[in-house]
C-alpha cells in the first residue's frame, strides 16, 4: 500500500466533487479527486438528463396523439418503438457522459485515486486496498443512492430504480411505480405515455414538491385525468410469481381490492446520502440521526464531535439538503474553496430555493413553501396570497394546454414577494423569473412594473400578481405588526 500526503482530498467525482475540485485547485496544487464508482456524473449517467430525453420522447408521442384536437389528422394509430426509443435515450446519454469524462482529462492522472475510501482518522483515508492518504482537509461529496422500504424486497430481482430504466433495451409492458415525487411522476408519466400500463402508489398523500394544498389536489386531479395516481394508496401485499410483480391494493375512490400484475416495480421512494461505507466514526465528526455530519450552510464546514469546527466539508446529495444539480454545483465550489483556505473560511453565496418538474403540466415551487412562510412569522397573518388559473388564460387556451394553477405569497405591510408554487405549461420559465425577483428582494408592485409580452404564458403570472397585490395590506401599521412576530432566524 502506497502512502501520500496532500492538502485537500475531495472523496466522489460528481457533480458536487468536481465543483470542489476546481475550487479547491485554485488554492492549492496538492488536491486528489477519489471516485469508488463509474466516472460521470449522478445528472448525465442515471438523472436529468437521460430522463429528459425518455419525457421528450413521451411528448412527441403524445402531443401526435393529440394533434386531433387542432384539426390535425394523424393517418392510424400512433406506434411507439421501445427499441429506437431506448436506442436514442442511452446514445445521448452517453454523449453526455462523454462531455463530462472529456472535462475530466484536464486533471492529472496523479491526482485521480480510484477506489472506496473511508476514514482511519480524522486526517487519514484508506484508498481502496493500494492508497493510504493523509490529508490536511478533506471534502465530501460522495452523492447519494436511491433507496425503498423492506417490503419492496419481495419483488427480486423485478424490483429496479430509476438507474435501472435508462439500461432497457425496450420498453416493458407494464411497471407498478411507488412513489409519487419528481421522480416517480416524471417517469411514470413519460412511460404512461409511451404506452406502458402503470399505476403510480404513495404514502401520506404528498404529490411532487407542492405543500400549497390548493396546488396540490389541483395537480391531484389533473394527474389523474391522465395516468393513474394514488398518493395515499392502501397496497396490502406485494409479491413475485414468475416474472411479473403481484400488487394487491385497493382502489382509489372505488375501494375496490384488487390484484395486479406488472413486469417491474419501480421504487422512486427516495434516495439516501452515500456515507454508510465511510467509516465516519473514525473521523470525529457530530452525525445526526441518520449518520449524515452536522454542518454549516454557508460555508459547507462539518462539526467535530466536540462541537469545534472541523477541517471536513461535505457537499453535494451527500448532506441531504438540496439534491439538486445547481445546489450541488454551488456547493463544491463553497466547499473547496473553504477546504482550500482552511482555516480561513467564506460563507458562500446560497441561491433562493428553486426546484422544477418536468412532468405536464410542469411543477415548480419558488422560495419556502407557504406553511415554512407561516411558520417563520411565528403563524402572524401577515402572508398574502395572490392566485391565477391557467383554464383561461389566453396563450394556454391557444395551444390547447390550459390547465393549472399557480399560488403567489408575499408579506404584508413591505409588499415584498416571498415565493410560489406553480402548476401549468412551461413553468419552468416563470419559475426563473420569480427566483431571480425573490433573489433581488422585489416588492410585488415593482415586479408589476415589468414588461409583459402578447400573447404569452406569462400574462398568467402577471393575473397572478395582479390578485396578489391586491390582497396585500400595506402600510406602517401593518409593518410593524408583522415584524412584531416575524420574520425570526
């Protein structure tokens, strides 16, 4: 076993690692990257990016389907081709991987370690079985890996996650998707639509990223109109017989018990931070209940188990915040470069919260959900709340995509924006439009103010902020009372 000695030692070659290694070069020419698993990041190989090309393909085929509806004739039926569909998926993706690898090649092979590591100290890693690495500060950025209940386990080998998928050479007849988050509501859609039968099975009644109940049995419903979903489902047994998944389960709004048979079992219930094989005990670091190190937002700085600030950075799906492409850009950087000034430390600039669906209608929530909002302000009355629906607004009716709806919050008395959740057609880019308001701390009328376009899905938003702001209180008085019991830390 090799022995070295280096500054900084960053463990995962992710998104969130490489981030951290371009930070942390610029502070110091002694920095390994260590990567146990496949090159390529979370994002290109199994994420956003292969799943978007399976949701793009679900598009075309179902807005050829719907083609009727602008008086568009299409000669039969529409056929999907599982082959050439999955051909396309895995050879882009592939490009993708391929453009990240190609960004790899600038570091030193030196500088790459290949292989698990865990801790034998505080400053010590074990490299697979050949590199033991003593490093001044170390960053992790080890990702995160999906994860499901015990009792998925009776379906075999037929259970799979959504890693899985993107390895089909065809696409199967049927799948039983558990779990109605991003994940599950992205995929299970984009499969419903390319013609695979499948139910979508969740726990506790949670839909997407939406905590706006308003938003959410909007989304509920329309969902529904589409593919089915259950986001409280009462599944009383799961097993295997032969080939196929058996799922007993009783029937939304029916009651009725029925039993089902799918060719997978697509568990989308999760994922868990990659710090198991760690070995963290040896590091001294304050864990928390799930194993994860107590650490600072801002400058991505882990606890020692004293309470004492540390010389260990994790960042990335590894701490569990934000397991978001962005976030975990944003987070390698603040890491490595902190890891690389230790014991000199930044805090890092944090975006406003951002996180989007690219479901249809898409999803997207902008800034702290209502109930964060109302919990900040001590439950004071001092959140305002402006709606519009998209059934009949102009350019959704014209391209015959007009359902949703969004929900506008902002403060009473300052008449500042605080966030949305937002359900329609390509909220995307009006989810970027309120961000970058919530991140310059506009006020609603300000944001009113801005030039708004005819016909555009943006007149939406701007009816949105048109009942917002005249829901809103304002004045000194009104101030007062609301800085009396918010906004807190």
């Amino acid at each position: 076993m090799q022995e070295r000695d280096v500054d900084i030692a960053i463990i995962g070659a992710g998104s969130a690692g490489l981030s951290a290694w371009h930070a942390a070069s610029k502070q110091s020419d002694s920095v390994v990257l260590i990567e146990g698993g496949e090159y390529g990041t979370t994002c290109a190989r199994v994420g956003c990016m292969p799943s978007k090309l399976l949701i793009a393909a679900a598009e075309a085929a179902h807005h050829a389907r719907d083609a009727h509806g602008f008086g568009v004739r299409v000669r039969g039926e529409i056929e999907i081709d599982g082959r050439a569909v999955m051909a396309r998926v895995k050879r882009e993706r592939d490009s993708f991987v391929s453009h990240v690898l190609e960004s790899m090649q600038r570091i030193d092979a030196a500088n790459l370690l290949h292989g698990h590591a865990r801790f034998a100290d505080p400053h010590t890693l074990i490299v697979g079985d050949h590199t033991r690495l003593e490093a001044r500060n170390i960053v992790i950025a080890t990702g995160a890996s999906p994860s499901w209940p015990g009792f998925f386990e009776a379906a075999g080998d037929r259970l799979i996650v959504n890693d899985d998928v993107f390895d089909w050479d065809d696409l199967p007849a049927s799948v039983a998707v558990f779990g109605p988050g991003v994940i599950g509501l992205e995929l299970g859609q984009a499969l419903h639509r390319l013609g695979v039968r499948l139910r979508v099975f969740g726990v506790g009644g949670a839909l997407g990223p939406f905590q706006d109940e308003a938003v959410r049995d909007y989304a509920d419903r329309t969902f529904n109109e589409d593919f089915y979903v259950d986001p409280d489902a009462k599944v009383e047994a799961i097993e295997r017989d032969g080939d196929q998944v058996v799922v007993t389960f009783l029937e939304r709004g029916s009651g009725q018990r029925l039993t089902e048979r799918y060719d997978y079992l697509l568990a989308a219930t999760g994922r868990r931070p990659n710090v198991d094989g760690l070995d963290l005990d040896q590091a001294g670091l304050a864990l928390d209940d799930q194993g994860v190190p107590h650490y600072s937002r801002f400058t991505l700085q882990c606890r020692n188990a004293d309470d004492s600030p540390g010389h260990v950075f994790i960042a990335g799906d590894a701490n569990q915040e934000l397991p978001l492409l962005h976030e975990a850009n944003a987070e390698g950087r603040i890491a490595g470069d902190n890891a690389g000034r230790y014991p000199e430390l930044r805090a890092g600039l944090r975006n406003v919260a951002l996180a989007i669906v690219f479901t249809d209608p898409q999803m997207a929530t902008v800034g702290p959900s209502r109930a964060e909002l109302e919990q900040r302000y001590g439950g004071c009355d001092c959140i305002a709340t402006g709606e519009a629906s998209f059934e009949d607004q102009g350019r959704a009716v014209v391209m015959r995509q007009h359902r949703g709806m969004m929900r506008l919050y902002a403060e009473h008395g300052s008449g500042q924006f605080l966030g949305a959740e937002l359900f329609g057609p390509r909220v995307e880019h009006m989810a970027h439009l309120l961000a970058w308001s919530l991140e310059q701390h506009l006020s609603v009328s300000r944001m009113l103010e801005m030039p708004f376009y005819h016909p555009v899905l943006e007149e939406g938003l701007r009816t949105a902020l048109r009942a917002l702001n005249a829901s809103l209180q304002l004045g000194p008085a009104i101030t007062e009372r609301c800085m009396e019991c918010g906004p807190g830390d």
